[in-house]
C-alpha cells in the first residue's frame, strides 16, 4: 500500500494559511493555558521538592507534619543533640543542631492582599544546616537581638521587609537587617531571626516547633542498612509504628534514618543502650524524622486549589478546541472532493485518504501546539505567590516551563488534532468517487 | 425585510455540520468565561451568607492559628452591642487521607451557642432536609457528638449514627458521632464539642476565635472597636474583623488568582474570535458567487452585511446562550463540578445576569470576526467573483 505524500498535506496547509493560521491558533491558546498550568503545578512542586539534602533531619512532634503545627517541649531536645550520628561543626565542634521555632505573621502584599508568612527562629547551627542560602545584603541577625533576615521573593512582594524597615511581631518591632538569597527553595519565602529572642517575644518558651540536625554522611545509608539485616532490636522498631502503618516508601526511609542514628549508638555501645533505652525511647517516640528533602516533598499532596481550576479549565478549552479542528478539517474535505475523488480514482486506497487527512489534521494541530507550547514561554520565570495549605504560609514559586511541559504541551495539541481530524477523514475516505469528480 | 428571514434561515441550515460545530465551539468558549467571570465576582464578594453581616471574628494579632485564653470570652460577652459570642478551636486533621478533596472546615465549638450565632440555619434531616429541629438537643446531650452541614452528608455519603475520625495534625485524633445536620447557604463545616477536644489535650483554656453576633449591623464597627481596645496591652492582643473579611482572607491567601483567571478567561475569548473567524471567513468565500449574484439583483453591499450579519448574530447568540445556560444550569445542582475550588467556592453559583449578558458578548465577539471577512465579500467587485469557480 502506498501512502499519500506528506508533501500533499503539508501544501494544502500552506495554501490555506489564514485558514491554518486561525485554527492553529484556536489549538495554540488551549494549549497555553495547559502549559501555563503545567508550568505553575511545577514550580510550585519545584520550589518543595528541591529543598532539601538527603542528610539534613527534622524532628516533629508525631503525626504534626509540619512545624506550624509541631511542638518539641524543650526537655527534650537534648536528646536528639545526644545523638551520636550527628555532625560536628569542625570550627567550633559543636554538634550541628539547630532548635528552631515557626511564627506565621499576616502580612500585607505590596499594593495587594494579606498572607502569612513563615519567620522562622533557628540556633546558629541553622545556617550552617542550608549552606545554599547566601546573604546578598546587609547582615545576617545576631543571637538574642530583635533583628530579621527576609528572603528576596518576600522582601520584593510584601510590604515592611526592606532593610531598616521595622515588623511588629509580638510585643515587639522586629528590625529588618538583611536579605538573603535562597533560590527557588521553600526557604525563600521565609523571614529568619534568632529562635531565642523569637520564642520570647511570642511566649513560645516551653517548645519548640522543631529540631534540625546534619548527619555524619553515610550515617543514613548504615542505618538503612542495619534496619534491612534486621540487627536492630525489636524494642527500638517501635519508633517506626506509625510510619509502618501507612507504608509509603519516602517516610519509611526518613524514620529509618533516625533510626540509624539511634541503632549505631546502641550497636556500638551496649552499656549505653541499656542505661539509656528506656528514656530513650520513649521520649524519641512522641517524635518523628524526616530527611529534609522528604519532608518538603510531603507537603505536595495537598496540593494547590489554583491548579484544580486550571485543569477544569484546560479541558474545556480542549473540547471547544476540538470542534474547531473538525470543522476546519470538514471544510477541508468538502472543497478537495474531487481532489479526493482524483487520488482514489489513481489508486489510492481508503486506508491512505483517511490516515493522509488525519496526519494533516495532526501536523496542523502540532504546528498549533508547537506556537501554544512557544506562547507558554511569556509565563516562564514570572515569580508570584500562593499559599502552601499544608503549612498556611506564603510560598513563593516560579513559574517554570521546561522542555517536558512544552513537549506535553505540543502533544496535548496533537491529541485533539487527531480526534478533531477523525470524522472528517472518514468522510473523505467514504466518499464515492463517480459524484465527487462530477461535482463543481 | 422580514421577508428574508427564510433566506437567513436556510443560510444557517444550509450546512448543519458546520453550524453545529461552530456551536458547539463557540459555546464552550462562551461556558468558559462566564464560569471563569463568575468565580472572579465570587471571590470578590464573599461570602454569599445570608446574616454574615452582624457577625464579627476575634483573632490573634499574628495570624488565624494562634490561640487566646478562653477568659476573653466573659470579657467579650460584656462588651456593649455585643449578643452572643462562641469561643472556638479550629481544628486540624485529616479525614480519610491527605487529598483535597477530604478537607473541610473542622470547628470545636460550644454546642449551645451553635444556635444562636448562626440563627439563618436550619437543622435538617440528612437525607429529605425536612426540619428536624430535635437534632440540636441530641447533638448538645452527647459529649462526643458532631454536627456537619448538609453538603458534607451528600458529598461523603454520611448518615446520622455514623462515627467520624480525623487523624489530629498537632492535635490529638478525634472519633466522634454525627448527632445533627445542618443546611444554609453555608453547609460543609464540622462541629463538635469543646470541652471533648479540651478533654483530649488535657489542656483547657485556650481557643482559636470568637465568633460574635451584634445586636444590629450598626453596632459592629464600634463593637470590633471596644474589643481590640480591650486586649491591646495583653500577652495576646486581639484583631476583631468582621466575618467577612475573615473569609476573604482564605481566598486572599490564593494569591494572584485574579490576574491568572482573568488572562485565562482573555486567552479563550480570543480562541473564539479565531475559531469563529476561521469558519465565517469559509462561509464567505463559499458564497462569494451568490453574493454577486445578489449584487446583480439589486441588493445594495450595506443591505448585504446587514443580512449576513444577522446571521452571525443569530448562530453567536445561539452558542453563547447555549453555554451560558450550561455554565448556569451546571452549578445550579450539586455534582462533584461543584467543587471546582476545593472549597473555595462555597456556594458557587453562576448569577443570571452574568449568564443573560453573555448573549451580547457572544454576538459582539461574533461579530468582530465576521466583519473583516464579509466586508470583503460584500464589497467585491461583481464580475470577478462570478468569473471565479468555487
């Protein structure tokens, strides 16, 4: 069998450039807005999912899931810094730990709306435990003073966040004094002061709202190691209940990392795991771990009501879309019957009429897609807010279109080019030939 | 004139397919922006809660989730203007699982004051929403007892006797029984009793807001006022907004959800104008022999864009009003589409004006294609386009 020549096709198009135009276009703007979409669920997911180092842990209150919600009472956060498997700073060869505390403040968009933000209180280890966020003005706040750092995306959009500028927090005016750097993570949509003088100010003295440690590297992997061999006893398994409950693999794996800490320093020194255990455990049990990375990452599933809408969107323009391409590609058949008629008349069978209608239906809705996925670009790197409902505080996001969102977008263009050119090609194929050449 | 109506008519049948294709495109561009217009006036506006307007929300300084001591309450009570107040404790958790679509509002709640803050709702049986006013002593007898609205019934398939479980995120877990229903404008919230969650955490005392109705609408500035005065210099100071605002911040907190909407309500007008564009200028040139045909017979050029205009505006009118009633009719029952906004969009609904002014729209936008495609035709010198085989 013989097909039709692409060449027919891609012709035809070109002859009829405001018809293939307009069309395309009626394809092109769905197809933005899918990638629009597309790029926002992104950035969004982008900005949780790429904070984060594999060997950076967060302890929270059991089932809290985020800090906003966690309380660690103070009592025991010595037993975490205890931990064995923790990092030394090698200057000052204190465990790396940072105790921190998470304050959201209603603040006001520049020429905008309120949203909450995350101030978050950390130890001075805390900055060392992100070394990805870098200082670009000012200074960062001294231990026990009334002095902040905000992040550029927060300090750009909401009002009193520039140097010098004072925020009222408690009972106090918190002074601004620096503005940090901290790329597309979640921690640049935050305000950092010093845990301390935070927790004063807000009669936050009896808690924590978390507790951040670094891990020796490879201390993570040995525990994980340990827990598959089974060495671990059983009585220290029970830290693991709840997350043994659900099942889901990236949890597991972060609790198993506590674990890790815990099981070396039982392995390696009996006389400890039995003086110890008891408070051991039941203190660590009211507590949960995370890797830093899995924790951001789990804060996903709530997802965003922004992109609900936008997908219900998408598909109604698809289907008003699809329409178009019908009826561009109805018009198509109905002025080429004797072409048509012509091309069967000389041998071409059924089969190639239809698939050369719908290849051209396909190439006209790609070249739609194609410009779509192109328009998709004008929101790329646009960086605006929306609020995390997992946490309720202010996150800032970029808008990314990637190569994947564009080629999404391109085929998403093709799809309905498909079923838009179907109908239309069976029509041309089923045409009887003798009518169609003795028509005008 | 009328006498042409036939013509128009036949013109409009002449090719069903292409018609109701371009119906039906139009028509969903059309349902589009009006959806995407009406959840911009939704937002603006909210909440659409009949009564709201005496209602008053006293929360913490800092944000919606810190608490306050619940002595504040004898305090508020006594503030002049004031008629009832209900301390409450948001509660957070999960039912079910971590989906979206498994949040709703969760209020611990002192079960007497239910009643008299919100009085423009009805206590219903689940299943007919026939009154069942005797539901309210049930839910107040029974300590571990809870109260949902309506929607939340339908939307999970709920019935009175049912045990409920919410897994506490930094609260303890929650097992209580659907005692009573409720139905409103508002209807997917979920009460339960205070002193069993204060219970629970083993500590007393402190609350997330105090929802307060006023005597009369007038009295809610000045009240909003006496309170914040009241706890200015304590350890939590207070912001009294009415519940309105308080609404409003959920939705402000969606960012700029205005512009995205809007553009995207932009991008599918001008899909339509392209759409429609493309199919009238194929109408036109098809008829560019015809029309000199009637330019022989005497019709004036104007007389024909007119004609042909009338036809635009006829098969425009169609398709929008079809999917302005669809976007109308849509969100006029409850369905799974209802929740578009995941709780946004309480009580969505497309208003009918918006729905009726979308006729217009439709035909200005149809005709904004057509002109440029028909004037040519109309215009055309008569011996070419006669010469000219279709």
């Amino acid at each position: 069998m013989l097909g039709i020549p692409l060449k027919y096709n891609i012709r035809h198009l070109y002859v009829r450039w405001v018809g293939t135009v307009m069309t395309a276009l009626g394809i092109a703007l769905p197809t933005a807005v899918f990638c629009a979409v597309m790029a926002l669920n992104n950035g969004l997911s982008k900005a949780l999912t790429e904070t984060g180092d594999e060997n950076t842990i967060v302890f929270l209150r059991k089932s809290s899931m985020t800090e906003t919600n966690s309380s660690i009472v103070r009592a025991d956060a010595p037993v975490i810094e205890a931990l064995p498997g923790i990092e030394r700073d090698p200057k000052t060869s204190r465990a790396i730990v940072s105790k921190e505390i998470m304050i959201l403040l209603n603040l006001n968009r520049i020429g905008g709306t309120a949203s909450n933000v995350a101030i978050r209180g950390m130890s001075p280890e805390g900055r060392l435990l992100r070394p990805n966020v870098k200082l670009i003005e000012g200074e960062w706040p001294r231990e026990g003073l009334t002095d902040v750092a905000v992040a550029r995306n927060i300090s750009e959009r909401f009002e009193h966040c520039k140097i010098g500028d004072r925020l009222p927090l408690g009972k106090r005016d918190w002074r601004v004094v620096g503005i940090f750097d901290a790329g597309t993570t979640a921690y640049g949509s935050e305000i950092w002061g010093d845990a301390e003088t935070l927790a004063g100010a807000n009669l936050r003295t009896d808690a924590w709202s978390s507790v951040w440690v670094r891990a020796k590297p490879g201390e993570l992997k040995r525990g994980e190691e340990l827990y598959n061999s089974g060495a671990i006893p059983k009585s220290i398994m029970n830290v693991t209940e709840a997350a043994d409950e659900k099942s889901k693999e990236p949890e597991m794996k972060s609790v198993l990392a506590a674990i890790g800490m815990i099981a070396t320093s039982r392995i390696s020194d009996a006389g400890l795991s039995l003086t110890l255990a008891p408070k051991f455990d039941s203190q660590l049990k009211s507590m949960e771990a995370f890797t830093e990375r899995d924790y951001f990452r789990k804060q996903t599933d709530m997802g965003s009501p922004i992109a609900y809408i936008g997908q219900f969107i998408a598909i109604f323009m698809a289907i008003g879309a699809a329409f178009a391409v019908m009826n561009t590609m109805y018009a198509a058949v109905a002025s080429r019957g004797r072409e048509i008629a012509v091309l069967r008349a000389i041998g071409f069978k059924r089969r190639s009429v239809m698939i050369s209608f719908v290849i051209e239906s396909t190439i006209l809705a790609l070249f739609g897609g194609a410009i779509g996925a192109l328009l998709s670009l004008f929101v790329n790197g646009i960086s605006t807010g929306t609020t995390n409902f997992a946490t309720f505080s202010e996150i800032t996001f970029a808008f990314q279109v990637n190569a994947q969102v564009m080629i999404s977008g391109a085929i998403f263009g093709g799809i309905l080019g498909v079923f838009g050119g179907l109908f239309p090609a069976w029509r041309a194929a089923r045409q009887p030939i003798t009518q169609a050449m003795r028509a005008i | 004139m009328l006498g042409l109506i036939p013509y128009i008519r036949n013109n409009l049948l002449r090719n069903r397919r292409r018609t109701i294709l371009t119906l039906l495109s139009i028509a969903a561009s059309v349902f589009l922006v009006v959806v995407l217009e009406a959840i911009l006036r939704h937002l603006d506006d909210m909440p659409h809660v009949d009564g709201s307007e005496r209602r008053l929300v006293v929360r913490r300084n800092t944000n919606f989730k810190d608490s306050m001591p619940q002595t504040y309450n004898n305090k508020i009570r006594n503030v002049k203007g004031v008629k009832g107040t209900a301390a409450i404790i948001l509660y957070w958790g999960i039912y079910k699982e971590l989906r979206a679509e498994y949040f709703f509002g969760k209020m611990a709640i002192d079960a007497d004051t239910l009643a008299e803050n919100y009085p423009e709702t009805r206590v219903v049986d689940p299943v007919t929403g026939a009154p069942r006013p005797e539901l309210t002593d049930e839910f107040i007898k029974d300590r571990r007892g809870a109260s949902a609205g309506r929607g939340l019934y339908q939307k999970y398939g709920w019935k009175l006797g049912d045990r409920i479980t919410f897994q506490g995120i930094g609260f303890p877990d929650v097992e209580v029984t659907l005692r009573s229903c409720y139905d409103g404008q508002e209807r997917s919230s979920f009460y339960f009793h205070r002193d069993y969650l204060d219970e629970l955490m083993g500590r007393a005392g402190q609350v997330t807001f105090f929802n307060i109705i006023c005597n009369t609408i007038e009295d809610c500035p000045l009240v909003a006022a006496r309170i914040d005065a009241e706890f200015a210099n304590s350890d939590a100071p207070t912001v009294t907004e009415t519940e309105r605002a308080f609404q409003a911040q959920w939705v402000s907190m969606l960012g700029n959800v205005r512009v995205l909407l809007r553009s995207i309500a932009l991008a599918c007008a001008f899909a339509m104008v392209c759409v429609a564009a493309n199919t009238l200028a194929m109408s036109a040139r098809e008829r560019a022999h015809e029309i000199a045909i009637m330019k022989t017979l005497g019709f004036t050029p104007g007389a024909l864009l007119i004609l042909l205009l009338i036809e635009v505006a006829v098969l425009c009118g169609l398709a929008s009003a079809a999917g302005a009633g669809a976007a109308k009719l849509l969100f006029q029952f409850e369905g799974p589409w209802t929740d578009i906004g995941n709780g946004f969009l309480l009580g969505f609904r497309v208003p009918a004006w918006l729905a009726l002014a979308a006729v217009p729209f439709g035909v200005f936008v149809g005709w904004c294609a057509a002109l440029p495609p028909f004037l040519r035709v109309t215009t055309a010198p008569i011996a070419p386009a006669l010469r000219r085989i279709v």
